[in-house]
C-alpha cells in the first residue's frame, strides 16, 4: 500500500470516527481527558525512555542547542500537559450550543448551532507537546484528528499518542479520533494536503518553509500564521511611563514568540522625550535597535540604520526596527503596509485616537494601552491555543474550541411550506 | 498593460477604497445605497437599452430561452432591484459592534469587534441583478468588491455598475468601492484568483463549471456552494399530512433552485401508506420518479428504477429519487454519503429523532418538520443574500451581512503587562 494510499484509509476511518464522537456527551468527552492526562503520568518512564531516542538521533543528526531544548520531556514537562489536558476539561464544551433561536415571518423557528468541523489535520514541527494540545482540543470540540509530527521528535510523538488512544480506549471512544502518521516520509505531508474529501480543515505549526508549502498545496482550507510582525505604537497623547512599560514589556518579556514587537512607532512631537530613555532600557537588555533616519539622528550610534527590509522583518530575538512618523495616520499606514494583521498596540490617553486605532488597524488583535505579548489563547481566556491565525475569515487570533467548531442553521417548523 | 497588471491595479484601488470604506459610518453608507437605488430606476431607459444589446448578441449566438429569459431586464425588474436596495438599507450594520467585552484574569480587557473582510471577489454568470445584490450587500457590510459578470450580461452589468458608481459618487465615497471588470476575457478570471494580496475572499456563482475551476485556481478563501443535493426524510413516526404536504413543496414549489429536494427518504413502515398518495401528487405535476428496489415493488410501472447516480444527482427539474429505508440511522448514512451538504429536514413528532436528527446531520441548514425551500436569505431573515455556502468554516447556508464580515479580538488596558 502506498502512502496516498495509507493516508486515505486513515482519512475515512478519521470521518467515521468524527461521526461517532460528534454525538457524544460532553461527560464521555471528559472522561477520556481525564483517562489521557492519567495515562501520560502513569507513563512517564516509557515517555522518557522515547524521548532519549530522539535526542540521541537529533545529537547525531546535529540539531541546534535550542531544538534539543524545545525537543525535551521531562517529568516536570510531561507533569505540565497532563495537567493541561486536565485544564480543557474544565472548559464549557462549546458543540450543540445553539443561539439566537427566534420566529421568523413564515412561522419557522430559526438558529444557529455549534457543531465539530469534523476531521482537522495537524502538521508541525519540534514541540512534542502540540501532540497532546491538539488532541485534547480536538477531543473537546468533536473533532477527529491526523497528527503529522516532525520527523525529529517521532518516537516521542507517537509515545504521546498512545497515551491519548488508550484514554479514548478506556471509556470506549473509538482510538480512530485520534491518529498519528506513522511514517515520516514527506510524501505524507502531500497526500493530507489533497484529501478535502477526509481532511475539512489543515492547521499547520513550525516554520515559515512548512507553512508556506502548506498554503501552496493545501485543497482545503487553512487555519494559519505566517509572520508575526507586531507593532507599538507611542502616541503623542501618550502616557510615557505606560508606553516606556508597554514597549520594553511586548519586546523582552520573551523574544522567540510570535507576538512580541518587532517595529516600536513613535509620534514625532515625544520621539525625544521616550526615546532615549528607551534606548537605554533596551541597550542594558541588550537589544539591537535598527532605525530610521530621524531615529539615527536622535539616538546616534546606539542605533543602526534601518533598512526597508527592517520594516518587514519578524526578528525573534532581540532586535528591534525604530520608526518616527508625523500622525497616527501615518502609523496606522506603517502598520496596514509592512505589519503581518497579526497584534498591534496603540498607547495613548485620548480615546478619539484609541477608537479610530480599534477600528482602523486590520490586525487578529488590536490593543489600546496593553503589551502585544497578550495575544494569547490563555490570556484571552480560552483555556488553550491550538495556533494563532492571521487569516481574515473563520477563526482569527488564538484559536481555542470555538476556533474548531462551526456553526450551521437549524429549522424548527410544524409542516411549514413556503408560499 | 496586460490583463494581470490591469486586474492587479485594480486590487490596489479595490485595498484603497475598502480602508476608506470601513471606516465610514452607516448613515453614510445607507444613503449611498439610497442614491444607488434612484439611480437605477432614474436609468431605467438607458438600462433597457444596454440590455437589450445583450439580449440581442444572446439571440445571435443562440442562448437557450431560460438562459435569455434569465437575463432580461424589466422596468418591474429593475424597479425590484431598487427596491432591494432600499431593503439594505433598513438592515442593521454589523459594523463594528463590539461583543463579549469582558476583563480577564490579567486586569485587561478583551472583546471581539466585527469588521468588514476587506475586499471581495465576485465571479457570476448570467442573471444580472447578482451585480446590484452584490454591490449593495459589500458596501453596507463595508467591504470593496471587484464584479466580473459573465460576458453574455456584459453590457446590463457596466450599466448597472455605473448607476451604484454613481450612487457611491452622489455621497463623497470612492466609486472604487465597486469596480466592474471590464474585458469579458477569461484570464481575468485567472488573474482575479491569483491575487490574494488585493482579494481576501471569493464568491463565485454559476453553473458547476465555473464554481470547480475557481476551488481549484483561487489563491484565497472561497465562498461557494457545488451542489444542492436536498433531502427530506419521512419518519415512521411522522404526522403523514405534514409529509405529504413538505415532500410536495420541497420539490416542486420550483424546480431550477439549490434548496429543492432531490432525494425523498421514506421509513418503511410507513411506504406504503404515504408512497402512493405522493405518486399520484408528484404525477399530476409531471415529476419523474426514480425509486429503489422497495419503491418500484411497491409504487409498479410509475416509477423508473434508479441507478447509484441517482443518489447523487441534483436534477434541478422535474425529477425525483425515491429511497425506503430500514430506519432514521439509514437515513443519516444516506445524507452523510450522497448529500451536498446543503439542506436536510426530518418529518417526525418524536422529539427524541427529531435531536438526534438535528445534531447528527453534518449540512449547512437542518430542519424538522420544514420544507428545504425556506434555506433562504430572505427567509431566514437575513434580508438579501450574496450566495448559499456549503463550506464547513466562516459561513454556512445563506450568507448575508454577517457573512461578508469577520471579527477581530479588541484589548483594553491601562498600561498592562504580561507578567
């Protein structure tokens, strides 16, 4: 049998799996969380035991310090997604809500239900923890899932995903919900990508080169981020101790993350009362500063000269792109031509500023006088994250249950026709 | 300048005009619309005349008569799409409403504020008020909107695409909130799905041809549906003059439309006392009957028996397949194999089918005791619709305002910082 070939028979039996779990209680859905999170801390040993595998391989392979970090389980960590898992079970389960329920003209009652999207196809990379985060949020929402995990960290993954099959197993669900490619061949990767028939919705995780190849072969819809290049902006009506607290915060409180600030904007009329207090805040975390001309002029050789690559640039680490602009109009146009819609910040005191920023900014997450390092499934309240989308329809920011569950119309007539 | 770079420009001044777009406040928007539906019935002569040019090449190239007779414009006609327009305006703008605005954990505060997707795509064939619906339904929802009608409505469309200029114009906003693409090239069509950077969604309506070739070449979200393969399901639990009395609206209230029933499901308990009766009905109305096995046997020589196609077929006409099941969960496996999806009711008084029916059905509308013909934008109350989606994320069935918008995660604070 060949790969399409595997990949299509996990497709269907994932469907008929999504069908089965689509009718269950929310209790049954809980159960096997619980039973999961167990079974994860029950096998701590065996799970340390595959993890060594795959460390030793990445070793040899010579995979970078900091892979090897993100690739590592540890008592503690495995400790922390049992505990997770334990987390979404706590959650209100959003299938079978239905809103909005009302008479219409003709006599029918009309209204809106939540449901599963049905079968979810996760793609990433590294983190053997998005193994567990995805199952248990599928689990929740109803859906089935194919886990496609990166090659370097396989034996962990597939260790993770017995646990979840034996929760599913123990309380009788069936273990298709949850299914994990075996082979690590990329041709798997290809034939999710053309399955929309089995596969309603790809969520792809890790690098730009993943996400990228997913959006060019991808047949079915895609709930993704490609970039986050996240601004600040300090307003001239601005309270400068909050956007001196704001700016160092959405910078340095971590640097590898996709909603820290990649580009501060500053209004021209305080540029020279922030900034270089700013740059010495910066310059004592030591963070690069790369600005534009009137930044250079003002800062001196703190700072390097940006360039216009700068404007576009997701750093990740601790480099910063510095622009002066003369209103808040041109920094809302910074922001519409070089940001990626992923989070961006105003800080200002005048709410005239604050109400147009909200409205105007296209971003996932607009923020008034709050860190963009927000921007997060937990901060926001929806218990866990299995991504953040910059799309522009369906799910846009973190996107927890609700992000994985639909909504369709429901009737209620009593032998209503229509006229 | 070739047709990409012309179509690509005007994606540019499509971007342009939506930012100016959303920022508008509804007052202004409505009396754009106002304008526009004066304007069209201001020009009704000049309207008549480019459409009769249609009509005319139409004749000369040999369209069939339902395909002229769709195309045709009447004073009525066109004094109906005024009137559709003014409906628009009574609608509420989904624009920036702000829901669910509550603090977090943190001391922010977080909501979500919808917001107009940005910039449309539509593609369509033959009828043209679609350019008028459209046009409305974008610029209300606050979004720009590229048309490109089919070629055979060339002339009806530009004319009518001026009049909603000419509205936009009378009120100060950017006529490019509604562009009309002018060349009846194909390659404009291409051009369009390959610009996810100016178009952020895609609507195409038409024959099956046109919506397969847009799924496979768009570069961005597409709105659509394929096909309206409808059911109706008689239970044995059903109130048999309800049946009788939705089977028959559901199929022949009119024919040529995406929500009819193609398919009847029958319990077997109850074939034989509803079947007959429902023959002679559908025979006085000339409908063909195509039955399984169970329903030839039962229902003799009125009835032709069916093939596997059958099951699939949207007839849009005068024809109907006819399946006697064992059971409800029959009837589920059936819709879940053969159906489009689209729209699906029960007749049952048993309350306990009736829940299961309207959890476990996986299509966009799901009905007890309703005809399929009410899956409607009208009916549903949504005032007008720009298409009927089948898709699984963003919207389902009718789509509407709310469907042409999308919302964003709004963040309150003070000064905060993530700890």
């Amino acid at each position: 049998m060949n790969i399409q070939e595997q990949i299509s028979q996990m497709g269907e039996r994932a469907r008929r799996a999504a069908r089965v779990l689509s009718r269950e209680d929310t209790s049954v859905k809980n159960r096997a969380l619980l039973a999961m999170a167990d079974a994860l801390e029950r096998n701590t040993d065996s799970l340390m035991v595959e993890n060594s595998r795959d460390l030793e391989a990445g070793r040899k392979q010579g995979l970078a310090e900091a892979m090897l970090e993100r690739l590592t389980l540890t008592p503690e960590r495995i400790a922390q997604m049992a505990e997770g898992v334990r987390q979404i079970v706590a959650l209100p389960d959003p299938v079978g809500t239905i809103t909005g329920l009302a008479y219409q003209p003709s006599g029918i009652q009309l209204g809106k239900m939540r449901v599963p999207i049905g079968v979810i196809g996760m793609i990433y990379e590294s983190r053997p923890n998005v193994t567990i985060d995805a199952a248990a949020l599928c689990l929740k929402s109803g859906n089935a899932v194919i886990l496609r995990g990166g090659s370097e960290a396989q034996n962990s993954n597939r260790a993770l995903a017995d646990c979840v099959r034996e929760g599913l197993k123990q309380v009788g669900l069936p273990e298709d919900v949850v299914q994990m490619v075996a082979t690590t061949d990329r041709e798997a990767v290809s034939a999710m990508l053309t399955l929309p028939q089995y596969i309603d919705v790809i969520i792809p995780r890790g690098g730009k080169g993943l996400i990228e190849r997913v959006i060019s072969e991808a047949r079915m819809p895609v709930i993704k981020h490609l970039d986050g290049v996240c601004h600040v902006y300090i307003d001239d009506k601005a309270d400068l101790d909050k956007a001196r607290r704001i700016a160092i915060n959405a910078k340095t409180q971590r640097y590898g993350v996709c909603n820290a600030m990649e580009t501060l904007l500053v209004h021209q009329a305080v540029a020279d009362k922030i900034l270089p207090t700013l740059a010495a805040d910066f310059a004592e975390k030591g963070v690069e500063l790369r600005g534009c001309e009137q930044t250079c002029a003002l800062l001196g050789k703190s700072v390097i000269p940006a360039t216009e690559d700068d404007w576009y640039a997701e750093y990740l680490g601790p480099v910063l792109a510095i622009r002066i602009l003369a209103d808040m109009d041109a920094a809302i146009d910074h922001i519409e031509r070089y940001g990626s819609h992923h989070t961006d910040t105003i800080v200002t005191e005048d709410l005239g500023r604050a109400r147009r920023f909200l409205r105007e900014v296209d971003s996932a997450s607009v923020m008034v006088n709050a860190s963009t390092r927000f921007a997060d499934g937990f901060e926001y309240g929806l218990g866990a994250e299995i991504g953040i989308s910059t799309d522009k329809i369906h799910a846009r920011g973190p996107v927890g249950l609700e992000g994985l569950t639909t909504e369709k119309f429901v009737v209620f007539g009593d032998g209503h026709i229509r006229q």
